[in-house]
C-alpha cells in the first residue's frame, strides 16, 4: 500500500553519543549493530535533541550543567581544548517508509552545523560544509522493503572553531570567520562562547513522500496597478520528473483567505496542463492571477495583516496526486530608498512610509533550542511593544522559516543579514578575515539557498550584506546581481508613460531570485548610519533621558543601533544564579562625585552593563536612593529601564521625518542569561522597559518632550486626527493635583509630529521637587480616550529620592477579575481601581476618574476595547489559542485597604504557581512564564481605573494565581484561578 505523499517530521526518537566513543561503523550501525531500542539508552548512547546541538542534547541528559546558569559555563570543557573530536557526535534514529513502485522519497537536513556523513541502511552520502544550507538526498532505492530504516549522521563541528582569548573579545580569536557559520559562538560583549559553537542537526529533519513529479522552491510575487487596486500574483517553480517516463501532468493552484468563524474563501482555483520529460526537471511560470483589491498585508500598528493560503498541487496521469506544497502569502509591496531631507533610509509598504521603530535581534536561544512555541512568544512580545522591524544581525542565524511565520502573522518587518561582521571580517581587534570566509562558493551557495527559503514572507523587508562592514568584493558584487531588482519594483521618479513601461517588463518577476527587496551591502552603508560604513551606530550605555531629545545626541537618519541597560526583575536574578550572585554592585563615590558601580563576578561573567557611566551620566539608580538589597536594586532598575528606553523612542519619535526615518535598538532580547540590551530575560519575563516601549511606539501617541517640556502629540498613520484633546494633570506626593489643564479642537495631519502646549508646572513658585505627570489624548466627540502617558519627574538639580519615603503611603485599591479557562490555557481580566479621593480643582473637565479600559494605548468604546487594526481570522487562531470559555459571571472582588490618597505607583502583575517550594537549596521560581499582558508597571492617579489583560498557559495540574504588587504596594495582592 502507497504511503501518502507529504512531509513526515523526523524529531523524535534520536539518539547520540560521542563519535570517538562509538568502535563502530556507520554501516555496521546501520545493518547488523544498532544502539538498542531502549527507553534508558547504554552508554555511550543518548537521548538526542533533534533538531539542536551537541550542548543542548549533554545537557538534556544532565551530562554538563546548565551553561547558562551562574558560571556554570566556566566548568563546560571548550572545543578549542577539548579538541574539535570532543563534540563531534553520532546522532541516530529510526523510520518507517515503504513507498510503492512509483513513489519516491527524499531525506532533507534543512541545516547542519557544519558537515556530516549520512548511513541509511548501510548506505553512505557525504553532507557538505556549511551551516546555511539545506540538504536533500533520494532515498528512494535504499529504503528497506519493510518499511524498517535505520538512520546514522555523524556531525563534525565547524572547521575553524576558534580560541577565546582570556580577555574575551568580539568573536574570540575570530577564526570562525573562515567558515560560513554563525559568529556570536566564539563570545561578545553580550554572549558567553558557546562551548560546541552550536555543532549538531539543528533545524528540521524530514522525509518526504512523492509521485514521479515534485515540486520545488515555487517563488510568489505580488505586483499593483491602479494604486494598489489591481493586482497579480506571480509564481515560478521547479518540477522534477523523477520517473523513466514522459509524465502528463495537471499543476492546481488555489488562493484562499480565511474569513470569520474560519470559513475559508477560495479567491482562485486555476489547474494546467504540462509535460515532464523523463529524468529532467523544468522551470514553469504559472500564468499570473488577477486580484481585484486583495486584502492588504500591513507591518504592525498600519492596519490588518491579511494573509492568503496559496496550495500548489501536481497531478500525473496514471498515479494521481504527486506533490503538494502550500504557503501563507500576503499582497504587499515594500520599497526602501535613501531620503533626501534626511539621509536615512525610507521603508514605504503599499506606498505608505512607515517610521521605523524596532529593535536587533541574535537569536532566541544560544543552544538553539527553536521552537514555534516560543518562536510565537518571541514575536508577539515585539508587537505587543507596538515594534514594527527586527533587524536580524549578521553574527547570529538566517532566521527559520517558523520566525518568518509568525512575523508574518504579527506584522514585524524583517531585515535578514548575512554571516558577516566587521568585529570578525576585517574590521576587529586584531585585524583577521579581511577577505572573508574561506570558501566564497560555499557562501554565496548558502546565501541563494537561504534566499529561496524565505523570499515567499511577507514579512521580509531586506537584505543585507553584513553587520559594520562589506562582504568581500566577489562576494558583494554577487550579491548585488543575484538580488538585483526587477524594474517592477524599482522606486523611480516617473511619468506616467514610464511607469506604465516599466509594468511591461517581459520577464515575469517571479523568474528572478527575489527581485522584490532592495539589497544593502552593510548595516552602516546606503542611508544607515552616516551611509559611509564609518563607525557612526550606537552609542551602548546609559543615557540621562532628555539627552534622546537633543538635536546633538544622534547626527544621522536612521540609527541601526543604539542601545542601554537591561537589569531583569530580582525573581530572574535568583532563578539563574547561585545565591553568592544575588549580591549588587558596589556603589563607590568618585572624587568627581560619580558613582562606579562594581558588580559581583557573575553579573560580570554575564555582561552586566552599569546604570552610570563616570564622567558622563550620574548613576540613574541611585536618583532613587542608595539600593538595600536584591530586590530594591532590581526595583528601582525597572523604574529606571521604563524611562530610559521610553525616553528613547519618545526622543526619536520627536524628530520623525524631519530629521530621523528610523530606529533599531540594540537589543530587545538576549539568547542566554544575559545582564544587559533586553526588554524580557531569557525565561521570557518582561523588564519596565518592554512597557516603556510599548507606551513610546504608540502608533497614535501623546508625549512630553523632555528638553522643551511642550507637550507633543504623535501621528504615525496615515489617517489625519481631528477634534481631539489633550488633558494634562499633575499629581503631588500627598495626593493633590496642583496643575491642571485641557487643550481642545486639536488637528494632527498623517504622519506628523505636532507641539500643542507647554507643560510649565516646573516653572510655577510653589512646584513641587518630584511629581506625577499624567497626559491624555482623547476624541472631544466620546471621551474616547487614545493614548495615556504616565510620567515621574523632578526639577532641575533634584532627584528621587524623596518617592522612598513615598513607599510607605497607603493607597485604598480595588481589583476586579474576570476569569476565563480552556484547559491549560488562562485568559484573565484584572480591573484596578485607585479607591482615594481625587483633588482636582471645581468645574474642570476631568478624564481621571473614567474608566480606562485597556491601558495599552487602544481606542476605547464604552466599556469593550479594541485593538488598532482588526485582526484577521489566522491572527486570531494563532494568539487566541483555543477556544475559550465564557468568562464566569460572579466577578472576583478584592479591596485593598489604604487611609493615604495619591498616586498607586508603578503596579505591576506577575503569575505564580501555589504551590509551596520543596527545594531546600535551591531558589523556587514560582512565576509561571510566558505570560502576555496588555500592560504592565502602570500607575493609577486618584480615581482612575483600569483593565489589564493577561493571558498564559499553566502548567499541567498548576493553580495559578496572579499577583499584585507596587512601589507603595509591598504585600502580594493574589487573585486565585
């Protein structure tokens, strides 16, 4: 009987053990001498972790510590001692495949770091060098007729896997760069080395099943006419006929799109008749498809992210279905030019400019533990900060196709480098590499494949040719052909006449590599940075917050780096490190009466970056008094993390188009245990500093400008704002609003930044030295409030410190929840209400005492909230999981007491576990995580209420409950589900 034809995943069941502790043979492995099949595996044998690396299945069998903990990674054995033998590993495993006389079957490696010997069954196929490339072997005649199929690969580590010099460095010795590998392995300023340099099967192992005819590599293209109203989509693909035999074949394709309730509309269903020849493959170029006003893809914060399922099917005559191959696809047209005015680089989709406010990213796990779970949690985490690009960096990985899915999805623009640095290829201390890697075939071979492999997402913005440099002159000019545009979408100033000849450019787009995305040799050249490939990114450190808004901070148009600190909550702190790295830096007084902070040598190993920089910025932490403890150092760094990249973005933001096209912030997020750059840790708990960026990248916007103190309201879309209001009001520490005021009838063109007033609080005789500052943005037709801003401030020459004593007021709270449960999967609704008694003066209008709804910057309606955009039905599937339950109608009621009126500061939720620690010697982390929250580390003026949204998965057999806690709320406020 025919196996069905498809793709059958080979990820579980493997095995591993150290080559040079296996006497045997791949043949002899794979005929007469397997590993036993035995749930405990006899040494040397293993459970493997596949798809992963050599570290990531010793550490799944508690062979090394856990590299990321503590200086666990100090005692794990490095390749450059050990020897590149020492994590070179067999990784085995089982099948069952019995195709019939007409079927064929591939075995695909979709990558290996950074060669290997395949055996199946006795037989040998050698696997070439290079980490980015996809691997495909027929199979087809060495499959054994009972369907029983034994597998051995032996993986070798990359040919040059380097020393780390004692004193670190950007890519140790960077001798990794002769390979065409991943370069972070070797160590940074962020990273510890990873000790196998990420040796092993990591990405998808599959087998697939086909007639005599497959399909491969179909490339989609969408091209407009009529301002965006006409529309086709193109695509050319490759068709193989494995068979001895002319084959007859029908090629099917079906366009549709998801509609409410999961009702799926089929827009197209077109089928064609061709030939094959026998023993040949052909290349055929689906006539295009005409769309009248498709359902537009748009990044994040633009509008929907419409996406279209496009299935390709072959028909042979005389055996049926011989192949399929469907992906989500989205009608978008992305175009990137240098500005003018600016000189920075311009991202226009469906010919709207988008401001470009986004962050760098490595990769999500240093073990490359990748999974589409928290491949998910990672990208939804950068929508919920309201971002719009990751810029994927040249040291890290060609992302997979799973990151590309889920950007797609949530409307994250990405811009994909290639694995060239300037630390490691010719621009490092020492110099080394200056030509690249070794084998500029190799690379280049890699660089098409990866480009076939992702070209067809939306998501996809650019490329690039390498992190702060060039790649090599061959290398280069390959590229710049091999990615030429095609002329369809090559952004010219023309007539009419030319455009319409540009439209009839006789070769189909689709024919060409990409031909949709520009190109850019490095992350420093062509309208990032001075355009020059100088030096001119960052800068990496703490900033005081007014400096984002000076004219002087930054000279260039779009910055692809600047970065700060990133100190996660004390609960992550414990849960991966001893006790002896709970301790926090030293604060030593200078005789210039800065503050160097010294940290303990864990948070050094772990590159902890200081909340001070002497002789530039006074320590940002101690404004808020000299910290006690652990969890009084990480509180007040989450207070400093929220101003500090709110004021970031708020700075850039200010200067939009008139002297800035866009952001990347280095980073959001680091791929291990790391101290520094990241908006959520490693276990994928958010800082303050993920809602100070979300609160900044608003796509509607009202912010103070730090330098002027004039009040300024931010449009980024391309709908002008009419007949709307400002509220501006301050709150002292007792409780009083001593400044009030509303500026009506307000007028915001698209894509503007507009100065409404000045806030001048600060300058009145009788201002308080620290105060609250609460900004509203809202329609005079609902009081629908758009956008809120809480804002702590002090006056010139003041500090914080007075908000310690602040922590022991008392403020009256009342929480509201709304519970619904599907399984393991919670969604919650906290309602938090300041029960003190507002002061604001008789007779004014006042929004403090309304009901906020959702306080992450969406459109209230009455007592429902949405977000902006609609959410289109494969969005919602994905981030609604399953269907939920209707939420209980007895509404959970807690009140917290309080005789103290004023400002509840700085709340934020957290979601634990209830049950009680067993471990003795060991911290018990009891927060559940991921756990997505609509906001979070929000403050409350007298009055005012709000709704938080949180939403997670609890372990199984778990009782959660949410937490509660604030700068004058010590005590846990728990919520039982």
């Amino acid at each position: 009987m025919a196996v069905a034809v498809g793709k059958q995943l080979l990820d579980t069941g493997w095995l591993a053990a150290r080559s040079t502790e296996v006497a045997l043979t791949g043949v002899q492995l794979t005929t007469s001498h397997p590993p036993a099949d035995d749930p405990a595996p006899a040494a040397p044998w293993m459970s493997a972790a596949v798809p992963g690396t050599v570290l990531g299945t010793l550490l799944k069998n508690n062979l090394i510590p856990d590299p990321f903990y503590g200086l666990n990674n100090q005692a794990i054995v490095d390749i450059a001692d050990a020897g590149r033998e020492h994590y070179t590993f067999w990784f085995f495993a089982t099948f069952q495949c019995a195709p019939s006389g007409n079927q064929h079957v591939t075995l695909n490696f979709r990558g290996i770091n950074y060669s290997a010997e395949v055996y199946l069954n006795g037989h040998e196929e050698a696997l070439p060098k290079g980490m980015f490339r996809r691997h495909t072997i027929d199979i087809t005649d060495i499959l054994h007729p009972d369907g029983n199929n034994l597998l051995a690969v032996l993986v070798h580590p990359p040919d040059h896997p380097g020393k780390i010099p004692p004193e670190g460095g950007q890519g140790g010795d960077h001798e990794i760069g002769k390979d065409v590998a991943t370069q972070y392995v070797e160590g940074w300023d962020w990273m510890c080395p990873i000790r196998d340099r990420n040796t092993g099967i990591w990405d998808e192992v599959s087998i697939s099943i086909s007639g005599p005819v497959n399909i491969t590599d179909p490339h989609l293209v969408s091209t407009f006419h009529d301002d965006f109203k006409r529309s086709y989509l193109h695509c050319t693909l490759q068709l193989e006929n494995k068979s001895s035999w002319i084959a007859d074949c029908t090629l099917k394709i079906q366009v549709s799109t998801e509609l409410e309730g999961n009702v799926c509309l089929v827009e197209h269903l077109q089928s064609y008749a061709i030939t094959v020849p026998p023993q040949s493959d052909i290349e055929y170029t689906i006539p295009s498809l005409f769309f009248y006003k498709p359902n537009l893809w748009w990044p994040n914060g633009m509008g929907k992210q419409s996406l279209y399922n496009v299935e390709i099917s072959v028909d042979v005559k005389g055996f049926g279905e011989s192949d399929s191959w469907s992906h989500y696809f989205g009608f978008r047209k992305i175009e990137s030019t240098i500005d003018d005015s600016t000189g920075g680089r311009i991202f226009k989709v469906n010919g709207e400019p988008i401001f470009i406010r986004g962050g760098n990213w490595i990769l999500s796990d240093g073990l490359l533990r990748l999974t589409k779970k928290r491949y998910m949690t990672d990208i939804k985490f950068h929508t919920d900060m309201n971002f719009n690009m990751l810029r994927c960096w040249g040291g890290g990985l060609a992302e997979r196709p799973d990151f590309y899915h889920f950007c797609d999805v949530y409307g994250l623009m990405v811009w994909q480098e290639f694995w060239i640095t300037g630390d490691v290829d010719g621009r490092g201390n020492p110099v080394s590499n200056p030509n690249g890697p070794l084998d500029h075939d190799l690379f280049l071979l890699c660089a098409r494949d990866t480009v076939k492999l992702l070209r067809n997402h939306a998501s996809l913005a650019l490329w690039v040719g390498g992190n702060e440099q060039v790649p090599p002159v061959d290398i280069n000019k390959a590229l710049k052909n091999d990615l030429k545009l095609h002329p369809m979408f090559v952004s010219y100033q023309t007539s009419k006449n030319e455009e319409r000849y540009l439209s009839e450019e006789s070769t189909d787009p689709s024919k060409y590599l990409d031909g949709t995305r520009v190109y850019v040799q490095g992350s420093m050249w062509d309208g990032f940075a001075n355009g020059k490939g100088d030096w001119t990114d960052g800068p990496y450190e703490i900033q005081y917050p007014e400096s984002f808004f000076k004219d002087s901070f930054y000279k260039y148009g779009f910055n692809p780096e600047v970065g700060s600190v990133g100190v996660p909550v004390a609960a992550t702190i414990r849960a991966t490190m001893p006790p002896v790295g709970w301790s926090i830096p030293i604060f030593k007084k200078r005789i210039d009466g800065y503050i160097e902070q010294v940290p303990n040598p864990i948070w050094d190993y772990h590159k902890y970056i200081p909340y001070s920089k002497p002789g530039k910025v006074h320590d940002q932490i101690e404004l808020y008094g000299t910290p006690k403890d652990l969890d009084d150092f990480c509180e007040k760094a989450q207070l400093v993390n929220y101003v500090q990249y709110r004021a970031l973005l708020e700075g850039w933001t200010s200067f939009m188009w008139t002297k800035f096209t866009g952001v990347l912030i280095w980073k959001t997020q680091n791929p291990w245990t790391g101290l520094r750059g990241q908006f959520y840790d490693h276990l994928q708990d958010q800082t303050a500093g993920f809602y100070g960026c979300r609160c900044a990248s608003q796509p509607i916007h009202v912010q103070l400008n730090l330098v002027t103190y004039f009040v300024e309201v931010v449009n980024t879309t391309a709908d002008e704002l009419k007949d709307m209001a400002v509220e501006i009001s301050v709150w002292d520490l007792d409780g009083a609003c001593p400044y009030y005021k509303v500026t009506e009838n307000i007028v915001v063109p698209p894509k503007k930044v507009k100065q409404i007033i000045e806030m001048k609080y600060p300058k009145m005789k009788d201002a308080k030295p620290v105060y609250f500052l609460l900004l509203k943005l809202f329609r005079l037709s609902d009081n629908g409030i758009i956008s809120r801003n809480f804002y702590w401030l002090h006056l010139p020459g003041q500090d914080y410190k007075l908000l310690e004593q602040y922590q022991q007021k008392k403020i009256p709270l009342k929480i509201y929840s709304d519970i619904s449960v599907s399984g393991t999967i919670h969604k919650v609704r906290m309602t938090v209400e300041n029960n003190s008694k507002k002061s604001v003066a008789e007779g004014t209008r006042s929004l403090s005492a309304m009901d906020l709804g959702d306080a992450s910057g969406s459109h209230s309606t009455g007592k429902e909230t949405t977000r902006n955009g609609n959410e289109s039905g494969l969005w919602r599937k994905i981030s609604n999981g399953l269907g939920f339950a209707r939420p209980s109608d007895n509404r959970r009621t807690l009140e917290i007491n309080g005789a103290d009126s004023g400002v509840a500061f700085f709340l934020h939720f957290s979601v634990h576990t209830s049950e009680p620690s067993t471990a003795k010697e060991k911290y018990n982390d009891t927060r559940i995580l991921p756990v997505h929250y609509s906001d979070n580390y929000f403050s409350l003026t007298p009055g005012e209420k709000m709704a938080i949204d949180i939403s997670f998965e609890a372990p199984q057999g778990s009782s959660p409950k949410v937490v509660l806690r604030g700068w004058n709320h010590h005590l846990d406020h728990a919520v039982m589900i």
